[in-house]
C-alpha cells in the first residue's frame, strides 16, 4: 500500500479541503491511502498583522512548499487565492478542483437582521476594503484576522458589525446558514482563485491518479484570474481582484478591479473572449485596466 502524504495548513477550513483530496484518493485510486501532514505557515503565525503589512507574497505556502521539496509530502493542496502568481518551476500546479461559490458574502452576528453601520465591518484585505466603501459609504472598515470561527466569535461577541468572508470557506465548513447577504460578483470583484483548490507537485512526477479530481473549467478560468494577477505583480497588498467564469458558446467572460497604488485610483473592467485562449484574456484585461489609469500598459 503506497501512502500519499497530503501537505496542508493546519485550519480546519485547510484540513477539510485536504481531506477531498484525500477522499477522492482513497475512494479512486487502488493500492494508495492518505496521511495529512498539517503544517504552521507564516500568514498563520502573524495573526495580528494585516495582511497587506506582511510585506511579503506567498505567506501561506512557504513552509508547504519547503516540506514538498524536502520529500517531507508527496504534494499539496491550497486554496488557489493563497498561491501567489509566480511559483517555482520545480513545484508545479498540477490541477485545479471544481470551483465553489466564488463570491463574497456578508455575515452578520447571531440574531441580527440588518447591519445598521454602527459597529465597523471587518475583512482582512484591502480588495474587500475598497469595495466596501462603495457599497457601504457610511461604515468604518476593520482589519480581522484568524481562521473563520475566530472571526465568527468576534463578530457575535460584538466587536464588528459584521464580516465580510468568502462564500467558499462558509459553505466547506458546514456555515451556510451564517449567511446574511451575497454580493454579486460585480458588486464585489472576488479574489483570483476564490473557491478554487489547488493541487501542487514535483516537476517530473506522475499525478495521473489525481486526474478525475481535476476540473477543465476551473482551470481555464484559474489561469485567466492568475495570468491577470501575473501581469500586475498582484498580491495581498495591492486592492486587485479579478473573476472570470464561462459564458457559452466557447466564449469566458473575465471581471476584473484594478487599483493603482502611487494615486489610489481605481477601476474595473469585463471583457469576453476564446475561453481556449485564458491566459491571453487576463493579460489583456489587466493591460486595459492599467493603461485606462496610468496612461501607459
């Protein structure tokens, strides 16, 4: 019996999409088992440090990636919208899962029906920040840190008003029904990769026996988002955000928010194209947006 070790953060929203990984191995491939190996990463360390303070891309994937290249785990599995946009040629993406709600919601403490802007919102990036003050002029915006139940606990205790959080990680850990409000997609541009689960390797290595957890739109429409991301140098300090979803007809739709960080000037931008060509699509939007703002690509 071959064992596959599975490197994951140790958050239980981490673990959980770990363990379909893991489910989907025991379930389908013969003569394999699972073993996680949970690990601490920096992000997760810094809990009190606003993300976009950190200073530093990749924050919750180093030790992941150093425990793959050691031989330590056989592969990884991340939410893809941790997975900055430039990786190391020798620790590849190999595959991307079907992708769950890619929007963001609003949550609100137990009991209350309506946020009332008395108390701040929280959120932990300056994406989300952005928006908000569209969308919520009269609110005062927090940073929040911690995995999801801690920040549950904050807000029902009452030092927000309410959160903002990502649709995806609700719904995986079974907190659905914490859901007050879901912001369209338009309204609130998500971040690349939302909902997506990543799978990373050994370059060289065979993961055929991960192929039917692996699914096709989902990674075209990652590549756009990433490619997007790539060609702005995006990560947790810039206010960037970029969806991209299927349209039909062969065609994929690619939303994107770009904001530039010397004027704080800010614009969003869809365009559609070949859903054959993703990586093209994102670059080109990304190109669009900055030159609308900068006046040069």
């Amino acid at each position: 019996m071959r064992t596959i070790r599975i490197g994951t953060r140790k958050s239980r929203l981490a673990c959980i999409q770990a363990e379909m990984a893991a489910e989907y191995i025991n379930h389908y491939c013969q003569g394999c088992d699972t073993q996680l190996v949970q690990l601490v990463t920096t992000g997760d360390r810094l809990v009190t440090t606003p993300l976009d303070q950190i200073g530093t891309k990749g924050v919750f994937v180093r030790e992941l990636d150093a425990a793959l290249r050691d031989g330590v785990t056989d592969l990884s599995v991340h939410s893809l919208k941790d997975m900055p946009s430039d990786i190391d040629a020798d620790l590849p993406i190999i595959g991307y899962s079907l992708r769950e709600d890619a929007r963001d919601v609003l949550v609100l403490p137990v009991g209350v029906k309506e946020y009332d802007c008395r108390l701040p919102i929280g959120c932990s990036s300056s994406r989300r920040s952005l928006q908000l003050r569209e969308l919520y002029p009269k609110a005062a915006v927090k940073t929040v840190r911690g995995n999801v139940p801690t920040r549950l606990e904050k807000l029902d205790r009452g030092e927000y008003g309410a959160l903002v959080l990502a649709a995806a990680g609700l719904i995986r850990l079974g907190l659905k029904h914490r859901i007050s409000r879901y912001f369209s997609v338009d309204e609130m541009i998500p971040a690349a990769g939302q909902g997506i689960i990543c799978v990373q390797g050994r370059a060289g290595e065979d993961y055929g026996f991960l192929d039917g957890f692996f699914d096709r739109e989902a990674g075209l429409c990652a590549m756009a988002e990433r490619a997007f991301m790539g060609y702005l140098n995006g990560g947790c300090s810039l206010p960037v955000g970029v969806y991209a979803d299927i349209c039909g007809d062969g065609r994929m739709r690619v939303r994107g928010l770009y904001c530039d960080g010397s004027s704080g000037v800010y614009k969003k931008k869809c365009i559609t194209g070949d859903m054959n060509r993703p990586r093209e699509l994102g670059i080109s939007l990304a190109r669009a947006l900055k030159e609308e703002i900068n006046g040069k690509p």
